[in-house]
C-alpha cells in the first residue's frame, strides 16, 4: 500500500534538500543539548533532529509545508552548533538553506507572507547601498539626538517590554562610517597583497572595526585594498532562502575581487566569510560561474585566521583588561576557527583571557533572528549574559558584528558593565600600545 502524497506547499526549484544529505542523520540526538532553541524549549520540533524529520516528511510528501511547519524552520538559528556535536557530519546549514530556498522558489503569490516580506526588504535595503545608508542616518539622527539616553535611562521602566526590548537593539551610530575604497595601506616592503570585504552593514555601524582590520594587516606586512565594485555578501538573503538574490550578490563580488589579483580576501565578519566561503556551492548550478568561485572560495580568509598564521606578535604593547571571548558561531562552526582568536588574545601583553562556560553557544542574534523571532532571541541573550557575567571580563570579545550588535543589547538589558570589541580591534589596541612605547 502507498502513502497517499499530501497536496500543497512542498519544495521545488533548484535547491531541494537532497536525499543523501538528510540520509546522513542517524537520529542520536548527540546535537539536542547544543542546539540553542532545544536548550530554550525543550522541544522535539525546535531541535536540528527534529526539523531534519519535518524536511524529508516535506520532500517525501508525507506532510505540507504547512504555516506551523514553517513556524518551526523559521525558529532555526542556523547556529550549525549542531554540525559541530554530530558524530555523522550531516551538512545541517546547507539542508536549512536549501529547505527555505526551496519555498521561496514558489512564485510570489505562493509564498509565505512574512518569508516574502522579509526577502524584499532585504532585498531592497541590503542589496542597495544608499537605501541602506538612508536608513541608518535615521539611527545616526536618533543617537545624535540623545533619545537614546533617556530611553535607556529614566524613561526604560516606563516603556513596555518589547518596545524597551527594540529600542535596546538600537546601535549608538556616533563614529564617521567606513566607506573607503582603493589602496587602503601600503607598508614599506609588503610580503602580500590583500583585499578587505567592507559588506553592507559593517562598515557603517562599526566603522573601527575596519580602521583596525587595516592597521593590522599593515602591520604584519600586507598591502591592503578594498575594491570598489564589491557589495553586500548575500548571507542573509541565503539565510531567509532568497536564493537567487544571493547568487547574484555572489556573482558581482567574485567578479570584484578578482580583477583584484590579491593574494587573499580578507573578512573580518564571521558571517560573511562563511558564505563567501561556501560561494562554491551556492553557485554550483552556474557552469560558468562554478570554477570562478571555487576559487574565489578558496582565497577567503577571516582576517583572525589570517593574522594568527603571520608574525604578528612582534612589537606589542600593553592592554590591562580582562576579557571574555564570544565564538562567533559562523566562526566556530561554519569555518571551524577557534583557536585563531585565542591565540591572538594570549599573545597580548597584560591581557587576561577569562573564557565563559559555553563560550561557543549562539547569542540569539543569528542575522535577523533578533527581529523576526524576538522573544526566543531574548530568551536565549539572557542565558548568554548570565555566562557573560559569571567571568568577570571587562570587554566581551567578538568576531562578527551581528554578535557585537546583540550584546550590546544584552549589556542595556541587564546593566553589566561591560564593552564589546572585536578581537581584532583589542589587537589593533595592543600594536598602536607598542609602538607609542617605541616613540
């Protein structure tokens, strides 16, 4: 006797999630205690093992891609923490990816709503620098204005929750935002030429963290260029299954950093250097593109991976702080890189390196998440800021600005006292300590 196939919402398109990738999981459940929204619900359809059961019921046609199974993909961070606990290597990022993609391959008016709404405005505002930057001078006008002290000062206990909860999400955007292109350093007898991703967002909310990245490269020798024709990544477009947006942005930056000829694509943003890395595979399809980006993927280097492999403790100075380290997740699990950024920290004078419990458990940010499933984000922040605390640190390292961006909500929500600095910018701290020692 057949199973009768259910009419409706189903996979289709280019990216179905294929049988041998599903067929990997061995249902141990080794990734249940390491899954964030598991560890956050206790339940069996908000962990790795039970979504990967709603995707092959999905693809089989033994059930519909109902609203409240989309429910449960959607609550995925797509973390990979699972990746990282399985014993069998199931490729769980890509099958997510694949799965929403798969959905959102349906023509428009098929779509589901909020999965549509969200791949436009991504699409629409990412994707477009000045629309982005028109809308992040709005956040500049509202820091300037000192709102934002009085929202998260006398006036936060009057605010309802979720208000309070949002406005907290508001970065401060006070510095002069990163937009240069072209030669960026040129050091005196430079051992290799690099190029460095400015994205979309990062160089507008955290205008340091590239001025850092760049000192640093200098100083262990590079020349540094940013291409002017480069753009947004595309993780997030990935991430919310707008597949084609994605390859888009992936084809325009390949082509970018090509006419480069740089020895190595620099990324100082966990996020984006594990799509650019996995370039390969979004372009998979493309004949033409394929071989381009296999290569393109292979030049791509976090730019704390990239420092820990060159000479780049010579010459440091003092830093007298004590600080916690946040495993980027797209770091630790996506690339693999973790003791790059430790070892960096170690080799800082003066610094004491105290390291949280689960020092490798997601944030809640996860790109968009904070937005789109608000009150599991929070939850799981909260259980990350109570590890935060119990180190004592006086700076919360990180490696991706989407962390950076969450905890600094974390610290408005709790009232730790604390800063968040990418590694590399406590780095960059520690080379300019040593040489105005040296002047």
């Amino acid at each position: 006797m057949t199973t009768p196939r259910v009419v409706g919402l189903n996979f289709v398109g280019p990216d179905i999630p294929s049988i041998a990738d599903l067929q990997n999981c061995i249902h141990c459940g080794f990734c249940l205690p390491y899954c964030p929204t598991y560890v956050a619900t206790g339940q069996e359809l908000e962990s790795p093992r039970g979504r990967l059961h709603l995707i092959a019921a999905v693809r089989d046609g033994r059930i519909e891609a109902s609203d409240r199974t989309l429910t449960h993909l959607d609550r995925c961070l797509q973390c990979r923490a699972c990746e990282t606990a399985c014993p069998s290597a199931v490729p769980y990022g890509r099958i997510m990816e694949d799965a929403r993609a798969s959905i959102m391959a349906h023509a428009p008016s098929e779509q589901p709503k909020a999965w549509r709404l969200r791949a436009i405005a991504l699409r629409q505002v990412l994707a477009r620098p000045r629309v982005l930057r028109a809308v992040l001078d709005l956040g500049r006008l509202y820091s300037r204005s000192g709102l934002h002290r009085l929202a998260r000062g006398p006036l936060r206990r009057l605010l309802p929750p979720r208000i309070a909860r949002l406005e907290s999400s508001i970065p401060v955007l006070s510095a002069h935002p990163f937009r240069t292109t072209g030669t960026l350093a040129h050091p005196e007898g430079a051992t290799a030429r690099v190029a460095l991703l400015l994205g979309c967002v990062a160089g507008e909310m955290y205008p340091g963290t590239h001025e850092a990245t760049v000192r640093v490269l200098e100083h262990v020798g590079c020349e540094v260029i940013a291409p002017p024709a480069q753009g947004c990544c595309g993780a997030l477009h990935s991430h919310a299954g707008d597949a084609e947006t994605a390859r888009a942005l992936a084809r325009r930056n390949i082509a970018a950093f090509e006419a480069a000829g740089v020895d190595a694509v620099i990324v100082n943003a966990a996020g984006c250097g594990a799509a650019m890395k996995e370039y390969d595979r979004l372009l998979r399809n493309d004949p033409h593109w394929a071989p381009r980006a296999e290569r393109f993927a292979a030049s791509v280097k976090d730019v704390l991976e990239y420092v820990a492999e060159r000479d780049f403790a010579h010459d440091l100075g003092p830093v007298d702080e004590t600080v916690t380290l946040q495993d980027a997740c797209h770091l630790a699990h996506a690339q693999h890189i973790r003791e790059a950024p430790r070892r960096i920290l170690r080799a800082i004078p003066g610094l004491r390196l105290n390291e949280m419990r689960t020092p490798d458990r997601c944030c809640g940010s996860a790109g968009i998440y904070s937005m789109v499933q608000p009150d599991l984000s929070a939850e799981i922040l909260d259980a990350k800021m109570r590890d935060i605390a119990s180190t004592g640190a006086d700076v919360i390292c990180t490696e991706n600005p989407g962390c950076t961006l969450q905890l600094q909500a974390g610290l408005v929500r709790t009232g730790l006292h604390a800063e968040v600095r990418h590694v590399i910018e406590v780095l960059d701290q520690s080379v300019r300590a040593g040489a105005a020692t040296r002047a």
